[in-house]
C-alpha cells in the first residue's frame, strides 16, 4: 500500500474506529515490509555505536601503549639479566683459560725439566762412551806402534841378514 492510497483511505473512512484499523493495517503492513524495523539504526544510534566505538578503540590504544612500555621495560630487564650473565661466563672463561693457561705452563716447566734431565743423561752417557773410545783408541794406537815397531825391527833384522850374507866378508 503506498502513502497515498493510504491517505484516501483515511480521507473517506467515515468514522474514527475505521481510522484506527486502516492505520493498524498500515502499520501491520509496514511491520510485514520490514520486520526489522525496531532493528533499523538512526542516525543518532550511529553517532552513539561510533562515539563508543571510538572510545573503545582510543581504550585498546591506551592498553597497547600500556603492554607495549611493558614489554620494553621486561626487555630492557632481560637485556640488562642477559649483559650481566654473559660478562659472568665470560669472567669464568677467563679464569678458566688462565687456569689452563697455568697448568700448561707447569706441565711444560715439568716437560722441560724431564727433557733437560735427560738430555744431561745423555750427555753424560755420551762422554763416558767418548771416554772409553778415547781408551780403546790409546791402546789400538799403542797396540799399532807396537806391532809396526815389531815389524819395522823385523824388516830391518832381515835387511841386515841379507845384506849380511850378500856383502863380501874381507
């Protein structure tokens, strides 16, 4: 039913409760042609949802500003935790590269003096070898003069036989 029929209607409805059904019939159609009239939003409900809505979002932001200098102070926490713990381990790898630096240290020392006691071993060993070289040598020396002496007063026994025995006896 348009506007106008409507208006007809109540022009020439001759009394009032006739008015009244033909605007309840009005109404009952408009209610048919949308059911959800009640649910239809104003202008003014749309104003109050966006000013809420604004609210809440400005709230949210707030919130957000909130957790995140949270955050960055829990950060900040961890990071200072963090910086302490690692010149804690490095202090601790320090010392104990100092303490390993130590002990190679000693263990070199011991190493060095073994190595020097040994080789002192080894020296003395080596002259005492020399020494008896030098002894054997002194008498395979001596040994060798006495046998070519021997040999020497031979050739020269038997040079002076032959030449004995060859020479002309006057």
């Amino acid at each position: 039913m348009s506007v106008i029929e409507l208006y007809e209607k109540l022009s020439t409805a001759p009394d009032d409760k006739t008015r009244a059904r033909i605007i309840a019939e009005a109404f009952e159609a408009l209610e048919e042609r949308y059911p959800n009239l009640s649910d239809i939003a104003t202008r003014q409900n749309l104003r109050e949802t966006e000013l809420r809505l604004l609210k809440e979002i400005e709230q949210v932001r707030l919130e957000i500003e909130q957790v995140r200098g949270e955050l960055t102070k829990e950060i900040e926490q961890v990071r200072g935790e963090l910086t302490k713990e690692i010149e804690q381990v490095r202090g601790d790898l320090t010392k104990e590269i100092e303490q390993v630096r130590g002990d190679l240290t000693k263990e070199i020392e011991q190493v060095r003096a073994d190595l020097r006691i040994e080789i002192e071993k080894v020296r003395s060993e080596t002259r005492q070898v020399e020494a008896r070289l030098r002894v054997e040598i002194e008498k395979s020396r001596t040994n060798i003069l006495f046998w070519s002496f021997l040999f020497w007063a031979t050739q020269i026994s038997a040079i002076f036989l032959l030449l004995w025995r060859i020479w002309p006896k006057n």
